[in-house]
C-alpha cells in the first residue's frame, strides 16, 4: 500500500476576482482578492497596499461581491459573500446584489423562469421600484436580453419592465447603470449598447472589434465612467456622455469608448481610489496601475505602479540542476498568450550580483549601519568606505589583527582590535578612548552592540559600557573554559542594550547565558560532542526569540530563548555546512533573518513560527554584512577568501520569452514525445507509436499501440510506458524489446478524465483529473487472476481543487538538510491553471495513520470560514471507495502556533478524543511540514524573506 | 481539440467544456463498430436493458425468452476489439427462471448485489447477483417497475401503482389516479420522492410519494389550453397510449412518448408542454418503451427505438441528427452508457448492438494497414508524408 502526503509549496498566485470597498472597518478601504481556494484582503494606503489577512477556504471561489446587510449598515463593515463553485458547474453561477438583496442564480434560476437556455450574466438594476434583476440569455434563436422583477412576498420572479429579444450574438456582459440613468449596459463583442426600456442606443468603436471584452468595473458611483479590458490586455474607458432636457431629467446623449493603454491580460478590474486601478490576471502577473490625464509618448495613459508575481497557467515545468549543487530548480512555462513566459523558481533565496572587488585575504567585514544623516552616502563612498575600512584592516594585520567589529553610531565608532578597544570619531578618525586588558593580553573574541562591549581574554570575560567620549569597564567575571564566541544582541525592547550575554565555552561545549552586567549564570546548555561553537547569536523571529549556536562542522543548534530568565527550550538540530559557521543578523522588509555563512551559506528565518533554512545560490561566504546606502539599497556585503561582493537578495527570476512550439508534421495530433530508450515515444490521436532511428536518421516506426481513446499524455520508467487517456484513465504498458512490441500490462477502468499522469515507483501511478483530484494507482503484481492483474487500483484519492497540468518528479529541497530526514520518499512536484506549485511525497503506515488521525481530530477544532465543512471540500464527482488522504488541515494546524497547539489540540473541552502527540512526533511533523515551508519560499516568499 | 486542450490547459475554460465537447463529438459520431460484439444469448426479443452506475461495467438485459443475462462490459482483452461476455444467465435450466416475458430488469442504484425483474408472468423478483437466486418475489398483473433505494414502484395491468418496499417485501402505498393499464413508471433523479406514471390512459401522471392523496398534477399536451382539445382529451399527455417515460439526467425535463407517433418533452416542475417538435416517431409497440437520453453532452440527445434503427434526437432541438441502423428487426430497448457515450439496443432479431463513437484517427487506418504489410514502406511513412496540419497556432 502507498500513501502519500500532497502539501502546496506556491499557493494559487492567478486572480479570479476581485472587490473593493470598505470591509475591515468603515474607514478602511479595502482590496479583496480572491485566488482560488484563498481569499487575501489588503487595506488600500498611501504607501501602496497593505496586506491583513489570508484565508483559505475549502471551495473554490466562482464569484465574490461586497454587500452590507441592512440590518447592522449603521455600525458593521460590508460583509462578504462567497458563492462556492462545485466542481461539476452546469450553468455559469451568478451573484449579485442590490440593497440587502442578494441574488445567487444557478440552475435554480433556470427553473423559476422556465427558460431551456443559457443564462450568460444577471445584475440587478439600478433606480426600480421592485428589485430587478436584468440578464442575458441564451437560446437556440440568439441572444436576448431581459427583465424580471423579484417579488420578495412570493419569492418568485414576475414579468419585468423591458426587455430586448436578439441582441447582439456575443453579448456576454450586462452592467447595471446607476440614477440618474438607470437601465443597463451590454457589451458584446462588437458593440455596446444601452437599454433603459425607452432608451436605446449602440456604438460599435472598431477599437474593441480586436478582442473580447472581459472584465469591466464601475469607476463613478454616478456610473458615467467604467473600465473596461479585454482578452489582449488592452484597458478602456467607457463614458457616458449626460444631456439634460428640459424638464430638468438628466439623459443619456451618447456612448463613447476610449483606449487607455495596455496592462496585463485582465480577469478582473477594480478602481482603487485616486486613479489608481488593481488588474487581477489569472494569465499574467497582476499589476497596480496608474491612470495618468496625459498620455506618455507611447500614447498610454496607463502607469505600471506594482507588479504582483502569477506563475499560473503553468503549462509545462521541469526541474533542472544548473548551478550543480545538488539543488534544483524549477523552470516553468508560465502564462498564456502575451503573457506567456519561462520563469526560474529556486528553493532558498536567490542573491543578485550588483558588484564585487577582488581583495585577496578578507578577514572579516564590516557593519556598516549607516545613521540616518548617512544614509545618503552615494555609491561610491560606501563602497570606498568598505574598502577602506577592508584594506585598512589588511594592512593592520602585521601589527593588530581587528575583530572586526565596528559599531557606528552618531559619528563615532568602536574598533576591537586583538589588543585593545578602540572609540574613535568617524570623520577625523580621531582616537578618543582606548580599553587594554591591564596585563595586556590580547583579546580572543568580543561582541557590542550600540551601547555595550563584551570581550573575553581567554577565560576572563569584560563589561564594558560604551558612554560619550569615554569606554567604561563595569566587571568581569573568570569562566570555567575558555570563551569561543559571545553575542550581547539587544533583544525585545530593551532599546539597544541587552541585558543577556551568550557565551560558547571550549572544553565543555557548552552555550551559557549570564546577566549583565553582574555576569551571573542564568542558564547552561550542554551541546554535546567534541566540534567547539564557533558562533552564536541570539534574535527575534516574528516575537519569538532564539538562541542559535553554530559549530565549526557546520551544525547549527537552535533554541527557544526566554529573555527575561535566560532559559532555553526545544532544543533542534541542523546541519547547514562541513565548515565553521559564522552567524549574522540582517533585516529585510522589517523581518529579521540570520545569514549563515559558511561553504554552504545559508539564510534562516521565521515562517509561522517554525524556523525555515533557506539557500543562497553562492558558494562559499566567509563573512556577510547587511548595507543599506542609496546605491545599494537593502543590500549584503557577502566576503570570502578573494572577493567582496555586493547583492541583493532577489525574487523569482524571471525570464521574458516567448514560448513556442516545435512544429513537426504527423498524421494527426501529437499530444505527447518522449525520449524512451534512445528510440521517440510519441502519442498520436488513440495511438502510441514508438519511432526508432535508421542508419539514414530517419524516424521508422517500430510498434503501436492503439487501445485508447486519445492519448494525451506519457511518462516512462525503464520499459514501463504510463498512458494518460483522455478519458478513459491510465494504462500501463510494457515494452518488450526482443517482441520490438507493446504489452498492456494493467489498466484503471474508471472513467477518469486526465490532465496530468505520473510514475510515482514500479508499482505506484500518480494522476490527476478533470475534476480537480489526484488518486494513486497500484499495480498487484501480487493478485492470483489475470483480471485482477489487469486492474489497476486506485488506492489513493486526494481532492486538491486546483487543475494540474504537469508532474515532475524532483524536488527543490537539498536532502538530508534537517538533521533528522523527513519520514518520507521521493518527492514529484507538480504545476496548476491558478500558478500553484505543490508536491507529492510518499509516506510510511504508521505515519499515514497518525497523520490521518490528527487530521479527523483537527477537523473538529479548526473552524472552517464560511461553515464550509472540510469533508464536503474532497466529495469527488464520483462516488468512490478507497483511502483518501487530506492533509490539508495539517498546516493551518501548524499555523496556530505552539500554544495555539496545545490549547486546541490537547484542551479537553475542544477535543475530547484527542491523541497525545509527543513533542518527538511535533517535532517530525514540523519537519515534514518544513518541506512544505521550505519550498513556499520559493515563489519569492514575499511574506516570508523579502 | 487541441484548442480546447488548450483552453483546459490555460485555464480559459472550465475543465467541464472540453468534457462536454468532447462527449457531444463522441455521441454525434455513434455508429456500429466491428471492435465491439455482445454476447447472444437471448433467443428471442430483448425488451430491456440496464447499464449499473456504480463502475459503469455490468449490463443487465431481459429477453421476451423470461432469460435475465448480465454482461461484463470492460475490455479485458488487452486489444481494441473485443466481446462483452455474458457471465452470468438465468436460463431456462434455473428454477427461478421467469416463465414469460421479462418487461423490466433494473440494478439496485446502490450496490451491483441486487437486481430487480419484472415480467409478464405476473412476478416481480428481487434478485442476489451473487448466487443468481431470488431473495424475495411479489405477485403481481404484469409489471413494469422502476426501483428507487429501497422503494419500488409498480405498475401492472391494474390503473394503481403500487409501491412496494424492498427490505420487507411488502406493498406500502398505493396510488390511484389512472383509469388504464400502466406502460412505465419512473422516479425522477433530481427529487426522490416524485414519481411520474403512464398509462394506457393516455395520460401521465406526477405523484409526489410522500403525499396520502392523488398525483401532483397530470401532463396537459394543450398546456391548459381548452379550445385545442375535445372534452375528453382535457389533461392528455399524447393521443394514443402513453408507453415510455425518460427524466432528463439533471431531472428537470421529462421526454415521453405515445402510440400517436409523438415524443413530448415536458417541463417536470411544472408539468407545462415545452412544444419541442420531434416530428413522427414512430412507435407501435404495446408494451413499454425504454428509450434514454445523453449525459454530459452539450446540448443533450434523446435516443428512442423507431422501428428497426434509433433516432437520435437533439433533446430541446427537436432536430432529428441521425437514425442508427443496424437491427434487423424492431428494436425495443436502448441504454446509454455515460462514461463513455456508448449506446446499447436491444431488439427482436435477438440482438444488443453496441454502438461506439469513432476514433479520431485520420491517417491511423493507413497507418495499421501499412505495418500489417511489414512496414517496409517506413521510409514514407504516412506520418510524414501528408499536409495536415494541426491548429496549433
């Protein structure tokens, strides 16, 4: 039996809807998207917009619309209604609302207005006295438009004011307009047109013949403006031109439509406020954009102000290897039409060259945190300064070698030297007080923040506190060892003064904690072992504070750090590198994350309160120091044994080219090729043909298989062919090289309709279907009847709801990075409609179960949002038997943090059933998440690192 | 197809659309293909048949012979021609045998253990598919039954329809209204406790099961429409007896047909005649028509035995797409596999033709052709060779 665990490394990044308005409170003006199965809501500031919540949802979401209930519109925000998609959808869902009535139209719809057609879009009207709702429908004479009153007394539709038999034949929109017009849009493909009943009138501009318009949105509430955008990505502007009569009525004069410039390919539009409008695209990125009242020279009106990354659709992917570390990296095939693209995913955290000097024999680098008066420094300067201060630290050599610690802070700095503590003014580099150990020993390691200098000779460890003009010894204390490595970071909000030391000791290996400044022991941590810690650090994390110790094998030990008794717990384990470890600190986007530099640098941070280790695709760093300055903003120093470098840390590569496809001509359509033993695979129409190459390197077919109905996709392993029908499921064949013949081996008779199939091992087949679900297959090689072995069981089903288009086995994550493997093996990754990048592992037994076990317990203490149960989300189309696994609740459990953990899962009150998880099990399971979590960082990980 | 795979893949169209595309371009391509045979067996006419919706794989049918034979629809041959087996029979050699005509046989929706048969030996049997014997048998005039869970509706010779539980064996409820022998019942997929009846009345009935008292409403061909119709005619749903009965899969629609040569489609909520002219379908069976319709097609068909072929309608178009031909003598019964938009008939030449959608395969046959002559001609190999060219672009 296989299971196998299936986590999201990219949640959905394409655009299905979005709304604007004013949802968290009345003062707020909202941006809600809606991706997938995920709703994020943003306040909408000056600065761009703010990100507040993320929610996922166990449904997809067809529609979304804002309304504000009547009954609390005095104090309550506008609340939100989500209509959810089943996965078979008969009819297109509608929604939409006027007042406290909202109309959700389906099939019910269809019912109540016996209509044997296709309802295209529905609104309600703007300015009736009834409710009016005002759709266009599809029957087999064309289109027509028309209008049905809500009778709210007998819940029924009656006959309404107007309505317009055979409009247009593409009329696929219908916008509500509001007073003092009233009546309603049309939009098809050729032309738009007005309806009020008494009213009509149509342009048809030549622009809009291009494409199809397909998205609009309302800029006015008075409705004489609206946007509109089409299948190429161009925007317009609807106008609506008023002429007042005599009787003081205000009229519509005229239509007209204006090209505003091009953007992504929209999916949705929304007008934020002061000329600025959010384009949700589900087949590009989507964008913040500026309308501007002049034109550029390009004749555009529109401004890109923001991008936000979609990897969706992604077509095709595959893991490559390029820089050889035995890491790999994603390359999609993203987007569709103009915004198709090749994009470059990399586990970790991709760093940017933007300069480098050669400097053989780089002891160390420098803190340069600039005050703000500073922080103008142009390029060159800061540069020099780097190298000024480097050079002068290499010439210093011969005499004093520096510790390279260098604080600066209103214009003066601390210099520790081996032998003494130097303070000196920044501009005329002046001396202005010095600190000698009284025998004069020199000093083996030190740290200091902005205020306060700790530095060990040998076993005896100096406070000094660093006051103006003047260094001040306050004590000193004798250790058991020898000190190895310190650190005074200020945590909390000590402001800049910290009032714990940790200490490495030699001999004992162990990590310590004192109180400052009277250097009493708070808390020791034996390490265990013989490598001594090389560095440690102590830093915030998302509130939470940790101890980190590297040794010189390139371990790194974390702990939870309590700062106000020194206490350290959950005590973890990682292998980062084979060589001395040097820890540093450096912010970005105001989140603390740790630089690890050692022959595999690494960079640690906080995800959900579990902290992540990502790669850096550089070699080797020796030592890193963050630089903030005009030229290089938010960049690292990066220095190793020859070379300075200067980077920033960069986003998903992202490589502008067109895809295009190879054509070669067949009889028929090649739906699939692949390389098969030297020979081609390939998959035309129903058949599977096998090419082999002539002595001439001409293509001869050697075997065919035809029983399919169309085979659309293949993968291989060894002679084992996988075949993807159309409709029809998967199949197995075997190649028989001495026949030169294909045998079908076994064959899943369900009528799956495939989108993506997959060799998961010898024995297990991994596919996924029309309707959004993945399931396993298993070969029983074991089975006594040649029916049975003919079966193919599907022994695994897993509703993802998200469209899979590719499998590709790989995985991004180094191996063995943790310090105990992940209970789990192999790995395929796969690739959705929506950008979603997620992954498939297998899992042994015993973990299934427990894993299963603390899922159905989960589903009772997570409250879902909408009251959306969990166990509708995966009912399958099909009525089907079988081990299904859903691990989807694992991670908002994860979410919840430690007590969050504790509480729900182990409150008896909540959970009365519940397992006792040992910390053994959390721990694993963290770490099987952490694959999870390791991988989200990839997509940029705009939360998480940047 | 590649554009819609295309679509699928970019996301531009819901998955569904490729689906229904797909399954409208099988059905409309249906034609009798020499890879697929059923099994004979039945040595007389075969008036029903059933398709199992649990796997979609077993086929029930029933012989004018009293013969019941269930058939393995899969293709275990591990090539594309193949015969569905009978694999299992009640013959004449069971005891349990019907002793005349079987009218009805229908699997228990939920679980391929159990089957139902009724015939005009006036017994209706509930049947072990396991063992192949009878687990409970009800005396009744000559039935046609539509089972539903575990209620059964029956209608006989007698006007009342009697529904009858399957659990105890007993008849629970009754339901009068009719005033002729009853032709078909059916329960309707989309509410499980409405119930339409024909008879020979000439009228359809709805019921609503729950309810002690008559039916919901009877079908109006005129839509209420008094000057159209005699007195007498007043609430008729054909001009001749009404002998099939067909839900639309999503429930909304009822198709039904009469010895008048019409095929009516009614709105089932509300009982109005939707007017969808099928023109002349000629019908002159006596007994019970079973007729189907598509699934997941867009727009549906209706498939209906009209003499020896069947005519394949479009469900609200009315149009007349094809005529099947193939039996050699009046067909009686039709059942549409939805998995794979498969047709099954049955008829009196004593035959179940299957009718299977083409391939798409254009240049596939040359090619078969072509390595059946030892594929010496490899070097213009037809792949190469021609000037299709796909829309790819």
């Amino acid at each position: 039996m296989s299971y196998n665990y299936v986590v999201t490394a990219q949640k959905p990044t394409a655009v299905n809807a979005c709304v604007t308005g004013h949802f968290t409170s009345a003062e707020d003006l909202n941006l809600l998207i809606a991706k997938n199965t995920r709703l994020e809501i943003y306040v909408v500031t000056a600065e761009g917009l703010r990100p507040v919540k993320e929610v996922g949802l166990y449904g997809k979401i067809a529609v979304m619309e804002l309304f504000r209930p009547k009954v609390c519109v005095r104090t309550h925000p506008e609340e939100l209604s989500l209509k959810q998609a089943s996965s078979v959808r008969k009819y297109r869902l509608g929604l939409t609302r006027v007042g406290d009535l909202l109309l959700i139209t389906g099939a019910a719809l269809l019912t109540r207005c016996a209509l044997n057609s296709q309802v295209i879009d529905v609104q309600f009207l703007y300015g009736c006295q009834a409710p009016t709702v005002c759709f266009i429908y599809q029957d087999p004479q064309g289109r027509h438009v028309k209008t049905y009153e809500v009778s709210l007394r007998e819940k029924e539709f009656n006959k309404g004011p107007w309505k317009q038999e055979n409009v247009e034949a593409e009329a696929s929109m219908v916008i509500p307009v509001p007073e003092p017009f009233g009546g309603a849009i049309i939009i098809g493909q050729e032309s738009i047109t007005y309806h009020n009943g008494d009213k009509y009138l149509a342009i048809a501009p030549p622009t809009i013949k291009q494409s199809t318009i397909v998205c609009h949105n309302r800029v006015d509430p008075n409705g004489s403006r609206y946007l509109l955008g089409d299948m190429e990505g161009r925007l317009f502007m609807l106008l609506l031109e008023k002429e007042e009569l005599m009787d003081g009525a205000v009229v519509l004069k005229d239509l007209h439509v204006e090209l505003l410039g091009e953007t992504s390919i929209a999916e949705c539009l929304t007008y934020l406020d002061n000329g600025v409008v959010f384009v949700g695209s589900r087949l590009g990125d989507s964008q913040l954009v500026k309308l501007n009242v002049d034109s550029n020279d390009q004749g555009s009106y529109v401004a890109v102000m923001e991008t936000f990354t979609n990897l969706g659709p992604i077509v095709d992917m595959c893991v490559v290897d390029l820089e050889r570390q035995g890491q790999g990296q994603l390359v999609t095939c993203s987007g569709a039409f103009k915004e198709g693209s090749l994009r470059i995913i990399r586990n970790g955290i991709g760093i940017h060259e933007h300069a480098s000097i050669d400097l053989p024999g780089i002891k160390g680098a420098v803190k340069c945190s600039s005050s703000s008066s500073r922080s103008t420094a142009s390029v060159l300067e800061l540069s020099r300064l780097v190298k000024h201060t480097a050079v002068s630290f290499t010439t210093h050599t011969h005499t004093t070698e520096p510790y390279c610690t260098v604080v600066v802070f209103t214009c003066v700095c601390v210099q520790i030297t081996s032998v003494s503590v130097r303070l000196v003014t920044q501009d005329s580099k002046a001396l202005v007080s010095e600190w000698k150990e009284p025998q004069g020993k020199n000093i083996s390691v030190a740290s200091c923040n902005s205020t306060q200098v700790v530095l060990a000779v040998g076993r005896v460890l100096y406070y000094l506190q660093i006051l103006t003009g003047e260094l001040k010894q306050i004590s000193s204390t004798e250790m058991e060892h020898e000190v190895a490595c310190l650190d005074i970071t200020p945590l909390g909000e000590s402001a800049g003064e910290s009032s714990i030391c940790a200490v490495g000791l030699w001999t004992d290996i162990s990590a310590r904690l004192l109180k400052l400044p009277c250097f009493s022991p708070l808390h020791k941590e034996m390490l265990g072992g013989e490598i001594i810690p090389r560095s440690i650090l102590m830093t915030t994390f998302e509130g939470s504070h940790y101890l980190l110790c590297a040794l010189g094998d390139g371990a790194l030990f974390y702990f939870g750090l309590d700062i106000q008794t020194g206490v350290l717990s959950e005590r973890k384990k990682v292998t980062l590198g084979t060589q001395p470890t040097v820890l540093r600190t450096f912010r970005s986007l105001s989140t603390s994350n740790v630089f690890a530099c050692s022959d595999r640098p690494t960079v640690i941070y906080s995800s959900n309160h579990k902290l992540v280790f990502s790669n850096v695709n550089l070699k080797e760093v020796n030592y890193m120091c963050p630089l903030n300055s005009e030229g290089y903003p938010d960049s690292l120093a990066l220095a190793n044994n020859s070379t300075l470098t200067i980077g920033t840390i960069d986003e998903i590569q992202k490589l502008h080219i067109r895809t295009t496809v190879a054509e070669k001509e067949v009889k028929g359509a090649v739906y699939s090729m692949v390389e098969f033993n030297g020979k081609l695979l390939a998959s035309i129409n129903s058949t599977v043909r096998l090419y082999e190459w002539t002595a001439e390197k001409e293509l001869r077919t050697e075997c065919n298989h035809y029983n399919n109905i169309m085979a659309l996709y293949l993968k291989t392993k060894g002679d084992f062919i996988l075949v993807g029908d159309l409709m029809r499921s998967v199949l197995l064949l075997a190649y028989k090289p001495m026949e030169g013949s294909f045998e079908e081996i076994a064959r899943d008779f369900n009528p799956n309709w495939m989108s993506a199939v997959e060799i998961l091992d010898d024995d297990n087949f991994l596919g996924a279907e029309n309707a959004f679900n993945l399931f396993v297959c298993q070969k029983d090689s074991a089975a006594t009847t040649d029916e049975e072995r003919q079966h193919l069981q599907e022994v695994g089903l897993f509703h993802l709801g998200e469209f899979v288009n590719v499998f590709s086995h790989g995985s991004l994550v180094l191996q063995n990075l943790g310090e105990s493997s992940t209970p789990t093996q192999g790995s395929v990754l796969f690739g959705t409609v929506n950008g979603m990048i997620g992954l498939v592992t297998s899992l042994s037994e015993s973990w299934y179960s427990l894993l299963l076990d603390l899922q159905n317990r989960l589903n009772k203490v997570i409250k879902s949002v909408g009251k959306i149960e969990h166990s509708l989300y995966p009912s399958f189309s099909l009525m089907r038997s079988g081990s299904s696994l859903k691990i989807k609740l694992i991670h908002s459990f994860l979410t919840l943090g430690s007590e969050g953990r504790q509480s729900k899962l182990f409150f008896p009150s909540l959970a009365p059933h519940c397992v006792l998880l040992s910390s053994e099990h959390l721990y694993l399971l963290v770490s099987l998440s952490l694959k999870h979590y390791i991988c989200k960082s990839v997509g940029g990980a705009k939360p998480a690192v940047m | 197809m590649l554009s819609f795979l295309y679509a699928r893949q970019s996301g531009l169209d819901d998955p569904v659309r490729l689906r229904r595309a797909e399954s409208t371009r099988r059905v409309l391509s249906l034609e009798l293909n020499h890879n697929r045979d059923v099994d004979r067996i039945h040595g007389n006419g075969i008036n029903t048949l059933d398709i199992e919706v649990i796997d979609g794989r077993y086929m029930l049918s029933g012989g004018s012979d009293g013969i019941i034979v269930i058939y393995d629809l899969e293709n275990n041959s591990k090539k594309p021609q193949y015969t569905c087996k009978a694999i299992c029979t009640v013959g004449r050699s069971s005891r349990h045998v019907h002793k005349f005509s079987v009218e009805t046989v229908q699997w228990y929706p939920h679980d391929t253990g159990m089957f139902v048969s009724s015939s005009s030996d006036k017994t209706m049997k509930v049947w072990d598919t396991e063992t192949l014997k009878v687990v409970s048998e009800l005396l009744c005039y000559s039935s046609h039954s539509a089972l539903l869970c575990s209620v059964l509706a029956v209608g006989t010779k007698d006007p009342k329809v009697q529904l009858c539980d399957l659990k105890s064996g007993s008849r629970i409820h009754i339901l009068q209204g009719h005033r002729g022998e009853i032709l078909s019942v059916r329960w309707s997929p989309r509410y499980d406790h409405i119930l339409a009846t024909a008879s020979t009345d000439i009228r359809v009935r709805i019921w609503d099961v729950r309810r002690a008292s008559g039916s919901l409403f009877t079908l109006d061909q005129h839509n209420g429409d008094k000057s159209k119709a005699s007195s007498e005619a007043v609430n008729t749903a054909h001009n001749g007896r009404v002998n099939g009965l067909c839900f639309t899969a999503d429930g909304l629609h009822l198709l039904t047909t009469g010895t008048d040569d019409r095929m009516r489609l009614w709105n089932s909520g509300t009982g109005e005649n939707t007017l969808v002219n099928y023109g002349k379908v000629v019908n002159e069976s006596c007994k019970g028509l079973k007729f189907t319709v598509s699934r997941g097609c867009s727009p549906e068909f209706v498939f209906v035995p009209c003499g020896s072929s069947v005519a394949v309608y479009g469900l609200h178009s009315g149009e007349l797409i094809t005529m099947l031909r193939g039996h050699y003598n009046n067909v009686d019964c039709c059942e549409f596999h939805p998995d794979y938009q498969e047709l099954y008939s049955g008829g009196k030449d004593c035959n179940i033709l299957a009718w299977v959608p083409v391939l798409r395969q254009p240049g596939i046959e040359d090619d078969e052709t072509n390595s059946k002559r030892g594929g010496t001609q490899a070097a213009i190999n037809p792949a190469f060779e021609d000037a299709w060219s796909s829309d790819v672009d």
